[in-house]
C-alpha cells in the first residue's frame, strides 16, 4: 500500500531539527525563506532529483510502515536500508528525510522502515524485540530489492544507535543475503559465523561517545572479523552521540564512498564469465 505524501512539511521540520541541533538561532528561526526540500546543508548537496512515499509491507504479518525514496532520475542499483535509533520513526524520519532525499537524487532507492511497528519496545522482551526487529529489516531489505533496478546483492543495511544493533543482527542472518552494512555509533558483538558469505561491514564512531563507548564499537569489529567479516572503522571528528550536521554530512559521505567501492568490487570485469 503506497500513500504519496508532500515533503515541504516533513523538509521544515528537518530545517527546525537540525537549526536547534547544530545551527545558530538565528538561521533555525529565519522565516523570509523556505527551506530547500531534500537539501540538508552538507557542502556536496545535488540538486533534488527524488521523490518520497509513505509506503505499508507486512513482516510476521503485522504491517510496517516506511518512507521509500525513488529517485526520478537514473538508478545506479544499490539499495540502502536506514534504520532509526532509539528515539524511534518519526523522530528520526525528521532528522534523516532529507539525507535520505540526497541519497536518492544521487540514484540509489531508501527505504526507511518503522520497524518498532513489529515490537513494541519491551525491556522483559529483549530477545522477542530483537528477532522481531531483525526480521522487519531484512522484509525491508527484500521489499527494496523488488523495485526496478535494484540489484539484490547491492542493497545494505545502514542503522545508527539502536538501529545499527539491527543491521548488524539483520547482515549477520544466514537467510538474510545482505552483504554489507554500515553502522554508525553501534556495539556489541556476534555469535554466528560469517565465513564464506563475502560481508562487509563500516563502523563509524565518535571520538567520545557517552551513549555507545568507543570501546564498544571496536570490540564489534573483533567480534565481526573473528566472525569471518570484512570490517573497516571510522572515527568521526565530532565527541558525543547525537550528532551535528557536519558530522552527518561526514556520515553520508563515507556511506556514499564504501558502497560505491563495494559496487566496484562486485562488478564483473569486461570479458569475464557472468554465467
């Protein structure tokens, strides 16, 4: 089920978000000028080529809602996942929609699900919530591999906080066939073995961080390389957990960068067998 919707409601509120976040005062509260639909302020912004739609899948059997982006111009095949942290969808759809827009001008389609829809968060429900929230990313993963000109093995999971716990738990499935993933501000660690499925993973943390210790997420990369992972880390020039505008803008870049370069690495040579 698709319900398009405007952006100019949804883009100023991402204007107001982002002004309180990290922009004076006087910029955040200016009203002689309309903020630019899909432009959140980074110096590599492209003109807004993309579109957005509230859009219903069904994962357990219980629906999930999402915002999918689709660029209106050219594809370029990949497919990114974004999954919100803790604060929950419609927070995070304010403050990741126009980097999600940017993505999608760019030419790669997002799809930004709700996946809190498939369980409540529940502290007596650690386990079901997080089998609940694996499987609502990896139905997202499979519902943006189904539009047109996505290429399954292009699409990747990018979660940020609580978020960023789902992507590595959805990568990590075995019946998942996602084969990388980006995680911002993240930790933890994996039991499965990952020997043999070709992942790659970005991690990408703050010199200081007082909700997700730096320690944290480099104990995530010794767990995913002893796992059989390919991993890279990232400090971002930026001390604490909820980020600044240039630090998302850094944040975009490099994700733009490692799955650009994990494209590259997966595109058959000239002459070589495709069959």
């Amino acid at each position: 089920m698709r319900r398009r919707t405007g952006l100019t409601p949804l883009a100023a509120a991402v204007a107001t978000v982002l002004g309180l976040a990290g922009e004076p005062a006087a910029m955040a509260q200016a009203p002689q000028a309309a903020p630019r639909v899909g432009v959140p302020g980074c110096a590599d912004d492209v003109a807004v080529r993309a579109s957005r739609e509230l859009i219903t899948f069904r994962s357990r059997g219980r629906p999930v809602r999402a915002h999918l982006y689709t660029p209106r111009g050219e594809v370029n095949g990949a497919g990114v996942v974004m999954l919100h942290g803790g604060t929950g969808f419609e927070m995070n759809a304010i403050l990741f929609d126009a980097h999600a827009i940017q993505l999608a001008s760019r030419g790669y389609r997002v799809i930004l699900p709700a996946y809190f829809d498939a369980s409540r968060p529940d502290p007596r429900r650690r386990t079901v919530n997080a089998r609940a929230w694996r499987d609502a990313a990896l139905d997202a993963a499979r519902r943006l591999a189904a539009e047109p000109g996505v290429s399954p093995d292009q699409v990747v999971l990018w979660g940020y906080s609580r978020g960023a716990g789902v992507a590595v738990d959805a990568a990590a499935a075995s019946e998942g066939g996602v084969r990388s993933a980006v995680i911002v501000a993240g930790g933890g660690g994996v039991d499965e073995t990952l020997e043999g499925r070709d992942l790659s993973f970005l991690l990408l943390h703050a010199r200081r961080d007082e909700a997700v210790p730096v320690r944290a997420t480099l104990e995530l990369a010794d767990s995913l390389r002893a796992a059989g992972a390919a991993v890279e880390v990232q400090a971002l020039d930026f001390d604490g957990h909820q980020y600044d505008l240039p630090t998302w803008c850094s944040v975009m870049a490099l994700t733009r960068t490692f799955v650009e370069a994990r494209r590259e690495r997966s595109a058959p040579r000239p002459g070589a067998p495709t069959g």
